[in-house]
C-alpha cells in the first residue's frame, strides 16, 4: 500500500465528487480498523492522511510503564525513549511504522472497507443528485433488457423502467436514448433504486410543460386527464388569462406541438379540449364530433346518461369502449349512452326548454327568459347567491331584477 495517496484522493475528488478531507477520514477509519483486526491485532494504530500533500502515515501507540505486562500496549521507559525525548510513566508515545509493513492481508481488507465505504458514499451522493427530480422527466441511454425490464443509464445513476410501466408496443434496445418520468425512489439496504415510467399520466403532463411554454410559466394548466398507455390520452385544459386559447395553445402552429408529443408518445392517440366546469359542457366537448341528445343527470350518483345518434354511437363508445371509458375517468362521472329511437333532443334545447319552464313559473317574459339563459340560469338553483346587482350588470333594470329575485324566492318556499 502506498504512503503516497494523493493520485487517488484526486480521483475520489473528479470522478466520485468525494472532497479530500471527507475521503481522508474515511481511508484513515478503515486502515485502522482492518489492521487492528488482522495483523496488528491487539495494538492501538494511530493514522493520519493529509489530505493536501496526501501523505499517509501510520504509528503504534504504547503506554509507557514501568512494568509491560502487555507488550502490544506497553512499553518500558527505556524503549521508549527511542522515539520520544524523555519519557516518563504513563505518558503515550507513538513508534512510526512503515504502512507497507501493514502487511498483504492488511492491505486486502483495507482496500475492501475503504471501496465498501467509498460505494456507500457514492450512493448517497447520486440520491442528493437526484431526489429532488422526483416527479421530472429524465434522459438516459438503455444499458440492457432484464426479463421485459429496461435498465436505464441516467449518468450517475442507473434506473429501472419496469415493464409494467412501459406503454404497450414499445420495444427499446441497447444504446436507445429514453426519456421517461423519475416515478419514485425507493431506499433499499442496496442503495436508491431509481424507477422510471412511461406509462404514468403524469408522464404526459411533464411532456407537456416540456413543449409549451404557456403551461411551463402556469398560464395554461392541465384541469382534467384521462389516459390508456399506448393507445389514447384525454386532455382538457383550461387558462388564467382569458386572451389565451388553452387549446391552440398544446396543439401549437400547424399541431407541432402535439405532433412532437404524439411521437414521443410513440403513436399514442392524444385529444386535447377545453375544460368546461359545467358537466354537460364538458361531456359535449369531450365526446365530439359525437353529439349527446336527451341527456338525464343524476347529480346524487354523479351518472348522465344520454343517447346518440346510430351514427355517433361508434365514435361515443370508442375501440373496446375506450372513448367512453376515458371521458368518464376524465369527467369523474359514470356515463350511461343509449342510441336514440325518439326524436333527439340536443343540450341546447334541453337548456331552451328549461328556460321556458322557469320563465312560466316565475312569471317572466320570453325576453327576460332569454337573457337569464344568456348568463346561464334556467333552474331556480341558479338564483342561489345571485344579487339584484348582478342581474342589472347583466342589463336587467333595478325594478325588473328586484321582482325576479322576490319571485324566485317565492317559488323555492
């Protein structure tokens, strides 16, 4: 073993990120913990490692005393007044000692402990690197295919990408560049094990914040998302700033926006729509170009059901059910579709008659009727926190929306 260590304190330090000082500490832990097990068993070894010069120097340290009883601790005044000046009973004195006379087995086992600790180090210098991108998408190169898993090369680190997180039909060889969302990590007595995902939803919405700008700076938001690995993903989005298009906006010029997620995505079917708070207007929206016609919502089951047309029923249900299963894990509504046998009856004039049937029962004119469906009240529950001074910004008269809101109240007693 050599007294000179500082070519490989300078490796620890560039490739290992290990400072000088903290490698130090831990190559001096592990010599002197090896050889007082092995070769030097019984004696108490001092050693130091200068972490500038990258000295390494090793002594035996004695009690001096007037009567050895133990040779391998004690020494008499007399001895050890070759390596101290003039010492006296009780003092402690340090005999040098050539660390290559530590021996072969010393060596062995130091070189053992001290990569063991340098590995336990490295490990938790990769999980500092990498814990706060939990969540984030990350690049890496495919190192092998373990049993339909993908080991991933990030760097420093290596990952997983199970293949229950793959979507289906992707094949990755060795070399492949991959980019796939850091889904966790899990601490094992191994180390971090890094796993990644493609399949995740949350694997889109970083994709996403990736390509447009407009989500990354929190101007347009992901509202609701619904995904089937592989075959088709739901988006509905939604802005804070009403002069954007949350939709132009994902799908960009001439959908090169989407297009470099659809391929990323590896053919995956995407549709992006404007979120509606209202579920009609979200049901209408997420199923076109089907249209849903006489529509019946049970709010206490959170279920609608409705009917299409014979030829919107394929595009409604979808592949396998696949469209309506996603609109409704989209909406957080059970859907029930039918195809219409009866006259249909359109959202609009479902809304239209309802407005009708208020307007009889409050005593309204068709005008007034017209204009409290223009601000979206055609039930007495769409009274409910109005003021008079939001029916006169809506162009009401200060008398006419008094009358409506007593007649209103007057019909909910």
């Amino acid at each position: 073993m050599s007294q000179d260590i500082k070519p490989f304190l300078q490796y620890l330090e560039k490739e290992k990120s290990i400072s000088r000082p903290d490698a130090c500490a831990l190559i001096v832990e592990a010599i002197k913990s090896s050889v007082e097990k092995s070769v030097m068993q019984g004696h108490e070894i001092e050693v130091l490692a200068d972490p500038d010069s990258g000295k390494l120097d090793a002594w035996i340290v004695f009690r001096v005393t007037d009567s050895v009883s133990d040779e391998k601790r004690e020494i008499n005044p007399s001895e050890a007044a070759k390596y101290a000046r003039d010492p006296k009973v009780g003092d402690l004195i340090r005999k040098p000692m050539a660390v290559s006379e530590l021996g072969r087995i010393a060596a062995k086992s130091t070189q053992q402990l001290i990569n063991q600790r340098f590995r336990a180090i490295e490990k938790e210098h990769v999980y500092q690197e990498y814990k706060d991108k939990e969540g984030d998408i990350v690049t890496g190169t495919v190192r092998r295919v373990e049993r339909g898993n993908v080991i991933v090369e990030l760097g420093t680190a290596e990952a997983i990408l199970p293949y229950r997180e793959r979507s289906p039909g992707e094949d990755f060889r060795t070399g492949d560049r991959i980019r796939a969302l850091l889904l966790k990590i899990d601490i094992t007595q191994r180390g971090p094990e890094f796993i990644l995902s493609r399949a995740n939803p949350a694997f889109v919405t970083r994709l996403l914040q990736l390509e447009v700008a407009e989500i990354a700076d929190g101007t347009v938001f992901v509202a609701a998302m619904a995904r089937d690995p592989g075959y088709r993903t739901k988006l509905a989005v939604d802005t804070r700033d009403p002069k954007v298009d949350p939709v132009g906006a994902c799908v960009g010029a001439r959908g090169s926006r989407v297009r470099n997620l659809v391929k990323e995505l590896n053919n995956e079917k995407v549709d992006i729509i404007r979120f509606m708070p209202e579920p009609l207007k979200l049901l209408e929206e997420a199923i076109k170009p089907a249209k849903p016609r006489n529509v019946h919502v049970d709010e206490r089951n959170r279920q609608i059901h409705f009917e299409v047309s014979e030829d919107d029923m394929r595009i409604a249900i979808g592949k396998g059910g696949r469209n309506a299963r996603l609109t409704s894990k989209l909406m957080g509504w059970r859907l029930d579709i039918a195809k219409s046998i009866h006259a249909p009856e359109s959202v609009e004039a479902q809304a239209g008659l309802r407005a009708q049937q208020l307007a009889e029962r409050l005593g309204l004119t068709a005008d007034q009727a017209g204009r409290l469906a223009g601000m979206g009240v055609t039930e007495l529950g769409g009274f409910e926190g109005m003021t008079a001074e939001d029916l006169v910004s809506a162009g009401f008269a200060a008398e006419e929306a008094a009358a409506i809101l007593a007649a209103a109240e007057k019909a909910k007693a």
